[in-house]
C-alpha cells in the first residue's frame, strides 16, 4: 500500500493490547466481575466520578474508579491471548560500515508485527505490508493471561513461537493471512461495521517499538477516512495511541470485538500523534475467506464505468443532481447492462445505501461477494427507477492461469509456487512484457512449506543467480543446483519492472 511521505507504517514490532467493556449492572459489579461492561454504564462511573471529586468526603469516588478499572481489566485479560506477535525474517539493504557508499549489501533483515487470531483452528489475520518480502514468518502466540502485577509483568506471558506460512495477500486492502499448526486458539469475532459511530470507545492492542502486550484507549475520530486521495480504500481514525510496531493488531470495542486491523500512522515525529487509522472489520470480513479460499482477493464489479459528477457535467448532460456518480459507460453484457442501466443514469443508491462517491462506491462493492445482487436505485431524467443488478467477479488474466497450471504437474516445491513456462498464449494475458521467456507464478502452491518466499500470481522469473530458466524444467533444475543453505537470486518481472528476490534455500 503506497502511503505518503507523512504517513508512517507500524511494521517494526507488534503485539497484544487491550480493550473495555461494561454493562448496566456495573454498580452491581465487585471484586469477582469477569465480563463486559457496556459503554454507557462506563461513561455513567466516569461522569459519576468527575462529580463526586467535588466532594472530597464522598467515597463513591473511588469505588467507582476502581469498578471502571476492574472492567477494562477484565476485558484486557480476556482480548490479550487472541493477540499473536509476528517475526519476519526477509533480505535487503543492509548497512556496512566496510564498504564504499556507493555499494549496496544485501542481507538477512528481521522485523516485527502483530496479528489478531481469528480462527481456533490457526488463522490469523495481519498486514500485507508486514509479510512483505518474507523469507520465514514466525508467530508468538500468548500464553494463559493473567492480570499482571509489576512484578509479575517482567516474567510472564513469554508465549511460544512457532512456524507460520503465509496462506493469501491482498495487497490492495493490505491484509494477509498466516497459518499456524495449532488448534483450539482463542479467536476474536469482527464487529459490525455498520454500528460503528464516531465517538465510540476502543482500544488498540499491539507490541509499539516492541513492548510486548501494550494496550493503549481512545474513540473512533472518524468511521471512515481517506487519507490517500489517490487510493479508493477508507480506513477508521482513531486517537487511541498506535505506534510503529502496532501493524497488524488489532482495534477492539467495548464488545470484545475487533473493529479494525492497525494500519498505519499519520505523524510529523514518527511517532503518534493521535492519528491512527485501521482497515474496517467489513473490509477483513470479505478478504479472509477469499484469501483463505483463493489465496488473494477477487474484485467484484458490475460492469459499468462510473464517475464523480461535476457542475459543468451536469449542466450539459441536463442531470438532475449536480452531485454525485453517473455511469459514463457499459461493459456489453454485463450486469449493469443487463439489468437495464444505460449511460448518464445517475446512481443514488445501492443496496440502500446512498452513493455520494466513487470512494464510497468502491468500499460498498469491497463488502459484496460475485453473485450478490443488489438494488440499485438511479435517476434517468425526472423518473427514479429501481434496478436488480448482480455483482460479478472482474475479468482478470491472472485467474485464467489457474486454469492453466497443475497444482501438481506444475509445483515447484523449492519456491511453493505453482509456475507455467511461458509462450505465446500466456504472453498475451501479460500486458508490457519485458523479457519474453521465463516462468509464470500461477499461485501458491497448497499446503507448502516454501510459501513464503516474496512471490505473488502473475511474477514471472526469468533467472535463477544469473542464468536463465526458459522453461519450468530449467527454472526446477536451477533451484536443485544450489546447495543447502546457499542463497538463491531470482530475477523478476512484475508490473513491467524488474527486481530481485533473494532468499536462502532451505
């Protein structure tokens, strides 16, 4: 995800944090209390607490602090064994005081993350930018919490690290899934996104610049922003305190549920300025069962071509609204059309929900599965009229080349990947082609233990350290060439630019 020169992302370290709950009964509540309390009984012992401090003979005001205090403990206690720190092992850049400032030395790097559980069964959701370039993915996952005295903090909640791969990216929503080979974890469910409001209560777990199991609270600033005018993704301010380190954890509501994937920072400093911004449960509710299913996230669509209606616009087409999105084009035979759209209808709603931008029109299709149909309701003229249009997957080139590998005929168990030599068919569904020989990634290849080496669908390699690999034959007998533990180069191209990836084989 392309950021600004402003915007800071929080892949450093990451781990567990907190978050808070309370319920009407909560001038009930004593010392035993182990559930959530709701916010406005919190908000209630809040308020009730600033007024009795006038008093200094009332002694509610302690114990109403102490009631507050034992709540978002609790909830603390029960967020904190669901929140996994992640350890990445990649090469780059690395500095070396011996050499010429003109050379560049590559080597091994680590760095640090978080992830939220959301399966029992392993799954846990992170950033993409976190696993980016990824060699080995490691994961700590908490042991039992327990609440921590001073003491007691220094010593405990070691966790255990294990082995992860990498099931799916979705770099374009900046969410990846990892895998661990254990059961029975603690998962965390995702909260409406609907129900989300500004000014809510929420709290952001995580490991800022590598304090494990930190925990910080704010409210939602905003339930959706654009930071990058140029990006169609919205993310949910927030000030509750995230810092580098903070990226893939998750933000909590005073329900136990997670509202957001931390993302990102905005700050002069680099560090937090009360500006953090988290990718909405909606979006991470689509993408994790695509990128468990798939390994990548399929786009929706309906076939029209939309924009953004200005005043010059609407005077000489004669729309009725001078605001909003109007379809300026139609795939032929596609849902749009086939439901009856036509060009210069202005769309004012989908789905019951009103489409003011393109942006808002984009993260409504993000939320939708292919195969959904939607009502869509537009303005022709002086009629409004109501149309059934269905969502459909958007032709992608890539995808075809599933069709086309193996999963076993054409594995290549060295990178984890599923690969096709590439000839003249193949070249066609890659546009701006630069070298013409080399080896297609169709995709990951299921259940591999190599998976996280930093390839995606539709890389193609064209060399292994320097010489070059026609043919899947060629590129597997170049990859047997290299001993253990030796490093490996891979030449490739991606979006018509050339790069290297470089890994030590196992």
């Amino acid at each position: 995800m392309r950021c600004h020169r402003r915007y800071a992302r929080l892949d450093r370290r990451l781990q567990p944090g907190s978050h808070y709950m309370a319920n009407q009964h909560a001038l009930d509540v004593r010392r035993r209390f182990t559930g959530p309390l709701h916010a406005a009984a919190a908000v209630a012992l809040l308020v009730g607490a600033a007024g009795a401090a006038g008093a200094s003979d009332n002694t509610d005001s302690p114990r109403s602090l102490q009631l507050l205090s034992r709540s978002i403990e609790a909830l603390v206690t029960r967020v904190s064994p669901s929140v996994v720190q992640v350890l990445v092992t990649s090469y780059g850049p690395v500095e070396d005081a011996g050499r010429d400032d003109t050379d560049v030395v590559i080597g091994q790097q680590r760095s640090m993350g978080s992830g939220v559980i959301v399966d029992s069964d392993g799954y846990i959701i992170t950033n993409a930018h976190v696993v980016s370039g990824a060699h080995r993915v490691q994961v700590v996952v908490p042991g039992a919490h327990v609440s921590e005295t001073a003491l007691r903090s220094l010593v405990s909640a070691r966790g255990r690290t294990v082995d992860a791969h990498v099931v799916g990216i979705a770099s374009e929503v900046d969410l990846a899934l990892l895998k661990v080979d254990l059961a029975g974890l603690p998962a965390l469910p995702m909260a409406n996104y609907d129900e989300l409001h500004q000014g809510q209560m929420v709290f952001a777990f995580g490991s800022p610049e590598g304090l494990r199991n930190s925990v910080t609270m704010g409210v939602i600033s905003a339930v959706a922003r654009q930071p990058d005018t140029d990006h169609p993704m919205v993310y949910i301010q927030t000030d509750a305190p995230i810092n580098h380190g903070n990226s893939g954890g998750p933000l909590v509501n005073v329900d136990g549920e997670v509202v957001g994937i931390n993302a990102f920072i905005l700050s002069d400093s680099g560090g937090s300025q009360g500006l953090g911004f988290a990718i909405p449960s909606a979006v991470v509710n689509v993408a994790y069962p695509q990128l468990r299913k798939y390994g990548h996230l399929r786009r929706s669509e309906m076939g029209m071509q939309v924009q953004t209606i200005t005043p010059d616009l609407a005077r000489g087409l004669r729309l009725a609204k001078d605001s909003g999105l109007v379809v300026s084009d139609l795939l032929a035979d596609g849902p749009a059309a086939a439901a009856g759209m036509r060009i210069e209808d202005v769309i004012e709603s989908i789905d019951s929900v009103p489409m003011g931008s393109l942006l808002e029109l984009a993260f409504h299709l993000y939320t939708h599965d292919p195969g959904d149909r939607l009502p869509v309701v537009v303005r022709r003229g002086n009629n409004r009229l109501t149309l059934d249009v269905r969502v459909a997957e958007r032709p992608d080139d890539l995808e075809r080349l599933t069709d086309v590998g193996d999963p076993e005929t054409n594995r290549v168990s060295q990178l984890g990947v599923i690969g096709i030599t590439l000839d003249d068919a193949i070249a066609s569904m890659v546009p701006g082609l630069r070298i013409p020989y080399g080896v297609v990634v169709a995709g990951r290849a299921q259940g591999s233990r190599a998976a996280d080496v930093a390839l995606s669908a539709g890389d193609i390699i064209h060399e292994v350290n320097g010489a070059p690999v026609p043919s899947l034959e060629d590129l597997r007998a170049a990859l047997d060439g290299v001993e253990a533990h030796g490093a490996v180069v891979l030449q490739v191209e991606r979006g018509g630019k050339l790069s290297f990836v470089a890994f030590q084989k196992d």
